[in-house]
C-alpha cells in the first residue's frame, strides 16, 4: 500500500506463523478523509464474468 494514496499507519500485531515463529503483522489504515485521488483515466476490463458470478448481471 502506499503512503502517497493516504494510508497511515494503524499499529502493529504479532502472530505466530504455521512453522512456529513469531510474525509481525503491520496494520495500515485508509480513512476516507486521507484518501488521495491520483489523477487519470481508470479502466475496467473483464467484469462481466465477475458480476455473473456474483449474480449481478442485468
């Protein structure tokens, strides 16, 4: 995740991973008033096969 789109910082966590270790989870927040809008075009190409999936489709 990047800074540059708004996201901070929101703590951290530890767990323990499947071969026994310790892991440090770093938590990352977006709040809608830090979001930053990049500028430029978005395009979206295959979502159909997703929305029928989800039972979306018009």
């Amino acid at each position: 995740m990047s800074e540059k789109l708004g996201y901070s910082p929101n703590g951290d966590q530890r767990t323990i991973g499947q071969d026994g270790s310790t892991q440090i989870e770093n938590k990352i927040v977006l709040r809608s008033e830090d979001y930053r809008h990049q500028p430029g075009e978005v395009n979206v190409t295959g979502a159909e096969p997703v929305r029928a999936f989800l039972g979306l489709s018009s």
